[in-house]
C-alpha cells in the first residue's frame, strides 16, 4: 500500500464495546463485577490449593497456575477497558499497544498450553492409573509449566517483532476494547502476509501438539471414558479453544467488528471468571475445601 501523503500514526483510539453513554457506564459496572469475580475466585483457589495437603497433586498444580494466568491474562486488558468506559480521550500509544498485545499473546498462549498440560494429566490419571504418579512427577510438572511460559514467550516475542516492523498511517481507530494482532494488523499500511502466516503457523503448531495430546489415549473406550470423568475441564478447554482458535486463525473475509468483540469478551473477559466457578461447582473436594478456608477465615476476624 502507498504511503505518500498519509501521517504516520503515533496513537491508537481504542473505540471499545459502545459509545452511548449511559452504556459505557453500565458496561463499566458489568465489567468491574466481573473482573472482581475474576480476582476473588481464582485467588480463593490458588489459596485453596496451597493451603490443603491434598491439592498437592499433578492436576491441582496445573489448576494453580491455571488460575495464576487467568488473573494475568484479565489484568492484562480489563483495567485499560475499564478506564476507556469512563475516560473523554480513549487513546493508547502504539508503542503501548504493541505491548499490550503482547502481554496478551504471552497470557493467552500460557493459558493454551497449560490446558494441554491438564489434558495430558488426565488422561495420565484415566488410562494408566498405576503409573500416574510416576508419569506426573513434580519435575515433568514444573518442566511443562516452564515449558508453556517460555513456549509463548517466543511466540508472543517474534509476534511482537515482526508488529514492530509495520508501518501504521491513515486510520487510527480500533474498533476494539483492546490491543490484539488482529485489529492491529488491519490498520497496518505495510504488507501484513508474514505476520498473518506466523500468526497463523505458530497457533496451528500448538493446536496440532493439543489434539496429539487428547489422541493419545489409544481406545475411543478409553477416550470416553476420560470425557465422562472430566466434563469440568472439558468444559473449560472448549470455551477456550473453540472460540481462540476461530479469532486467530480465520481468514480476513470472515472478520465482523460484532463477531471479533464477541469472542474476545468470551475467552478475556469471560472465561478467566468461568474457571473458578466450574472447577469448584463440579468438584467436590474444591468445594469442602473452599468451605472450611471460608469457616476459618469468618473466625479469624
């Protein structure tokens, strides 16, 4: 694309969910619940966890620091969207924006892979119970969780590169809540193909390493069976991925301002809250565990 007489943009005005308003408020409200949810469970049940002996288990270690990236990952874009709601002049750098992209490619990549781990875990646990333990000792543990953080920094960090290099000129408005590689691809006046096939390569790679996962379990008895003993976790690695994976790996053609917000308020916004609130409702160990931390802390006061 030409760029003669067009200015070089130094800002981007993030145009978020609404421009009424009375619905900026109300979304502002909405959001702050959510995002308070969002903090308050998951610590609940980082603390949860650390304090019970019990939780000191693979799958409980990878529900820990699932619960530390869901808080990471809301940070990372909610306190800015809540203060566009109320704010007059909903602008961001671009050298802030890229950052905040990301840090969101690094939490939401983190979040993949750790689900993956999870997946692995149970099928561990479902299909060869005699040598879980062995399988899922604490090293292999911390090495898939050290492996995920620095698997996704590399993604985000060579994402973050090739965005750096793009020039942005002409239209300055994001018609988003937040900075993701999409929206910002689409203001770019620079070819934008090898961002597009980088973007698109790295999360096809780690989505093949996901389903691997999930096919290692040799029967379909076997894997019906871990499907019926882990209809929380499943319920969560779909909201996740079904909705990550259609946002950053669909065609340009397909793209919808409408579609692109949905999605991203599901797996920002929403999904960071629901894991909390699906793991303890289906779990009853995390629930006789959040009530008698709960017990104690009333009489702590």
């Amino acid at each position: 694309m030409p760029m003669k007489n067009q200015t070089t943009v130094t800002e981007f005005i993030l145009l978020g969910l609404s421009s009424e308003p009375q619905m900026q408020i109300f979304l502002f409200l909405v959001v702050l619940i959510i995002y308070l949810i969002t903090l308050v469970g998951n610590i609940v049940i980082m603390v949860a966890i650390r304090a019970n002996s019990h939780f000191h288990t693979p799958m409980y270690f990878f529900l820990f620091h699932l619960s530390f990236v869901d808080i990471c990952y809301s940070s990372v874009t909610v306190p800015n969207a809540l203060r566009n709601f109320l704010a007059e002049h909903k602008t961001i750098s671009v050298n802030g924006c890229i950052a905040q992209m990301f840090f969101i490619l690094l939490s939401a990549g983190a979040e993949s892979f750790i689900l993956s781990a999870t997946v692995y875990d149970r099928y561990a646990a479902i299909c060869d119970p005699l040598r879980y333990m062995e399988i899922m000792r604490k090293g292999i543990c911390v090495q898939l969780v050290s492996g995920a953080w620095t698997t996704d920094f590399i993604y985000a960090l060579l994402n973050t590169i090739f965005t750096l290099k793009l020039h942005f000129c002409g239209s300055s408005q994001i018609h988003h809540f937040s900075c993701e590689l999409p929206p910002l691809l689409k203001l770019a006046c620079t070819e934008t193909l090898t961002n597009q096939v980088v973007s698109f390569l790295l999360t096809l790679i780690s989505y093949i390493f996901i389903v691997s996962t999930i096919l290692r379990i040799r029967s379909a008895e076997g894997r019906c069976k871990a499907f019926s003993t882990c209809s929380s976790h499943l319920i969560v690695v779909g909201l996740w991925y079904l909705t990550a994976f259609f946002q950053y790996t669909k065609p340009s053609s397909v793209s919808s301002v409408v579609l692109d917000e949905i999605f991203s308020i599901q797996y920002s916004i929403l999904t960071p809250m629901l894991n909390p609130i699906i793991y303890s409702l289906k779990n009853k160990e995390v629930k006789i565990t959040l009530g008698k931390t709960l017990w104690k802390l009333k009489f702590l006061k």
